[in-house]
C-alpha cells in the first residue's frame, strides 16, 4: 500500500508506475482505492463511474477498470456536501458528518469484499491512501489508509512531496502521530519530485533512516510534462504553471476553472499540440484575447454558472465571442450553461431550482435524480456545423467517448434553424430508454457557422483526426495552413507509463520493493 504524508505528494503516479513495473516484470497486477474524493471520474465498459486515477492505473496494468478498483467514490457537490457513488451507482447526496456517522460504519464490508475478489484474481494489488493517514480526527473510522492496511495485513510505503519544502518533518511528523502497530506497518519511504544535487540531499537521508530505522527506497526526480491523468483539481494549479510559457503558440484555448470543475483531463491532449496552448482561467482579468474559450464539466452547473457571473467572466467571454469572434464551447456542464434554462425540480444540485442560462443555444436542461454513464460511439452528423478541417476522405471519422451527466437536455429549436446536431451516437438517447429507440440518436449541438457549440461527450479531443481537424479549422480562421496528425493520443499514453515507469525504476530500489511484498522478481 502507499499512503502519502499529505494530499498531492504524487501517490497516484508512483501507484500507477508501479503498476506499470510489476506488469513489465511478468505479474498481473490491479490498483485498488479504497474510497476516493474526486471530481475527475471514469467510465467503466459496463457505464460505471469511478475515479479517475483508478481507471488509468488499471490501463497501465493491461487490464480493463472494474468498480472493485474504487468501491466508493465522492463528489463533492457543496463544501460540505457530496454525492456518494457506491460499487460506480450514485447512492445519495451526504453532509460530511452523516457520511462520517451513518455511512463509513457500515462501508468496512463494502471495501474489503472488492479487495478479496481483487486479490483473487491478479497476483499483486496496489493499494492507495488518500490525503495523509495521520489525520487524528479520522483515524477512529478511517477505511482508506491504515485501518485498510490492517484489514488488509499489507505493507505500506510512505510517499512524501520535498518540492513543497519541510519533506523531513512531514516524514517523522507523519509517523510520530500513529499508532505504534500502524508505524511497524512502514516499511520504506520514497522522497518524491527532487530537482537537487542528491549528494546534497544525502546527509538527510542518512539521518532520516538512523532516526526511524525504515529505509528510504527511493528518491525520485521531479519529471516535467507528465503526461498521466490527474486524479483532481489539485493538479490544476500545476498545469497553470506548466502552460504559463506557452505564450509563442500559434493557438489560444483559454479553459474556464470554476470551482466545481470536472475531468479537466478532457483538454491534456489539447496541450500535447505542439501549436496549442491551453490555459485555466478564473478571473475576468486572466482571459485574455484566446482563440477559443472552453466551458468544462462542472459538478454543480448552477453554482458554478452564477461564479461566472458573480467574476464577470459571462460578460468577458460574450465580449470576446461578440466582437473577436472567438469560439465558445461547452462540454458537458459548459454545454448545460449555453442554453437557455437550467431546472432542478428534485434539488440534485443544489437548493436553486430554476436559473438562466447563457442564451446561446436553443436548450433547456432538467436535472433528474438518476445519473447517465455510458461509453459512447459514433461519428459526425451529416449537416454538423463544427468548424473542422478534415480530408475528404475522413468525413465519416468515427469518434470514441464518454458521457458522465445527470441532466437531460433538450432543443428547443429541434430540426430549426438556429441549432444543428453535431455528433450521431450509437445507442439510447439520454431523453428515452425505450428498447424501441435503441440504434442512432443525435448528439450536441452548434449554431450555424460553428461558433458556438456544445456537447456531452468527455474525452473528444483524445480522437486524433477529430481533434486535429478542429483546430485545423481555428488555424484556417487565422490564416495559417493546417498541421497533420503529429501523434496518437491512446498510444502516448502508453508510452508515457512506460517512460514514467521507467524514470521511477531507475530512482526506486525495486529489490527491496519486491522484498517487502515478499514475491521474487518474475523476470
């Protein structure tokens, strides 16, 4: 198990790279977290919802993601609110403290039921702690960090964050506040994004070790341009420093943060681009003069819709659309916020149950108690408006995706003018499940000209010739000559756990690793 000695020390990329080691070493193995706080979430092939993290981590593993590799997942909705997804189902929304109270007694059977079905069928599964396990106020009824290592009897090894400075308090910190059963559960430390001299950093080690008596396996190298997704909007803060030299691309894509915002990971192959930048704005000053402002997925679309005015962002980015012409997309919730109403008549969201949108699409959105999971297929419609610059032969691209939503959306102006479908998907429709509907249903929708469009469909931009072909499209806008596909974005995903899983066996003494889980080396 690797727990961490605070919230983003990079537990989830260690997670994912030694699932990616032990693969490339002979074994078959699985992540597993117990219970994960995240907006950022994944569809599994039977339209499951988890988080993120764990459906990447089983992809670096060669296997398909199962909700037995995050039993429970919660949403925030409010502060001090969460919508509650048991085994990939939303259960219920829950205060904090009645999840606390009423839920996590219960929860025990839950988690260790998907952990034996996992231990049963792969040869090692790696366990994942969230935040830090020394939380004094948790510990009595926590099920995700050492009372799972218990449950469990599994080693743990501690990750800390040194970039962020203090890495030795938080170590000898961390351990001084368990409990003396749950300390022997330590077994090593990795020391995690150092951009040092180790020479330098080499007195502290030696003194870290003498002092706890638990080695340190491994130091690793701060890595740039991760390319593996993160697992919640902490890792934003990162990306906005990380695109904020990207000033000489040819293109602008400006992303709206709101607070709620969700799979931001949507916009990574954007930023892959060589001649894109994509940038996360929260403030009216930041926006800017970009080519293109995104609307994301949000997990409270009327809240987060009134942050935008509450900034002046609307005005900012209406004023851009209207006198600069720059395109506005919404993608799931954003695609919600370009209609004309939103209704909550069962308070899903929130205690608002009627607001207005931003107008710029015929539709109205109604949000019902049930939530739509599914992975979706298919290709262009016929008179879609997008702005693609595609070859003649690729009009008919096919596209894959996902949609994760629990509004049902609706045109206002279907088959009129002012709106035109974007997307044919194969299956159920999200306004009918009736058998007699099943096959092609119209998805999205754009004004003519392609200015102005919408869509619930996550993971768009990792189709290659789709994504190229759009901003093919914006670059013919500008007046400069289109690119062609330069990469695969399914592809560089692999190779990105391959290289980070290689950076990490070089600074990790994976022996020890190996000996501390008791399993010899398979090749």
């Amino acid at each position: 198990m690797l727990q961490g000695t605070a919230s983003d020390v990079g537990k989830s990329v260690v997670t994912t790279a030694l699932c990616r080691i032990f693969l490339q070493d002979g074994f078959r193995p699985a992540p597993y977290k117990s219970q994960n706080m995240a907006l950022n979430s994944y569809v599994t092939l039977d339209g499951k919802e988890i988080g993120r993290a764990q459906g990447v981590q089983a992809e670096a593993c060669g296997i398909v993601a199962t909700t037995d590799m995050n039993p429970i997942l919660i949403k925030p909705v409010k502060d001090m609110t969460s919508q509650i997804v048991i085994h990939g189902v939303p259960e219920r929304h829950m205060s904090a403290m009645a999840y606390r109270t009423e839920f996590l007694p219960t929860a025990k059977q839950i988690v260790l039921e998907a952990l034996d079905r996992l231990r049963a069928e792969y040869d090692i599964v790696v366990m994942e702690g969230a935040g830090s396990p020394a939380e004094i106020n948790l510990k009595d009824r926590d099920i995700v960090n050492m009372n799972l290592a218990g449950w469990a009897d599994s080693p743990v090894i501690l990750v800390a964050d040194i970039d962020r400075g203090g890495v030795f308090a938080s170590i000898v910190g961390t351990l001084a506040l368990l409990e003396p059963h749950e300390a022997a559960r330590v077994k090593g430390f990795i020391i995690n994004k150092f951009r040092g001299d180790l020479a330098l950093l080499k007195p502290g080690l030696d003194w870290l070790e003498e002092r706890t008596g638990i080695p340190v396996l491994g130091v690793l190298p701060y890595v740039e341009d991760m390319r593996i997704d993160a697992e919640d909007s902490v890792a934003l803060e990162e990306l906005r420093r990380r695109h904020a030299g990207g000033h000489d691309r040819e293109l602008d894509i400006a992303v709206i943060r709101y607070p709620r915002i969700s799979n931001f990971t949507d916009f990574d192959p954007l930023g892959w681009e060589p001649d894109t930048a994509v940038r996360y704005v929260s403030a009216a000053d930041e926006l800017g003069t970009p080519d293109v402002v995104i609307l994301p997925g949000t997990k409270d679309t009327i809240s987060d819709l009134q942050f935008l005015r509450d900034r002046g962002l609307d005005q900012a980015i209406l004023h851009q659309v209207r006198e600069r012409g720059t395109q506005l997309v919404g993608i799931c919730g954003g695609y919600q916020m370009l209609g004309e109403q939103l209704l909550d008549p069962h308070a899903v969201e929130g205690s608002t149950r009627e607001a207005s949108g931003l107008g710029l699409l015929p539709l109205t959105t109604t949000f019902l108690q049930h939530k739509r999971t599914v992975r979706a297929s298919g290709h262009l419609a016929d008179h879609h408006p997008l702005r693609l610059h595609l070859p003649d032969e690729e009009h008919a691209l096919s596209l894959e995706a996902y949609e994760i939503h629990m509004g049902i959306t609706r045109y206002l102006d279907e088959g009129g003018a002012s709106c035109r479908s974007l997307f044919r998907i194969e299956g159920v429709s999200d306004i009918s499940s009736s058998p007699e509907e099943h096959g092609w249903h119209e998805e999205g929708c754009g004004v003519p000209g392609g200015q102005i469009w919408g869509t619930y469909l996550h993971g768009l931009f990792d189709n290659d010739l789709f994504r190229r072909a759009w901003l093919n499209g914006i670059r013919m806008t500008k007046g400069l000559p289109a690119v062609s596909v330069s990469f695969n974005a399914r592809e560089r995903k692999q190779q990105e756990f391959d290289r980070v899983a290689n950076i990490v066996r070089e600074h990790l003494d994976m022996n020890r690793i190996y000996e501390i889980i008791g399993m010899n080396k398979a090749t």
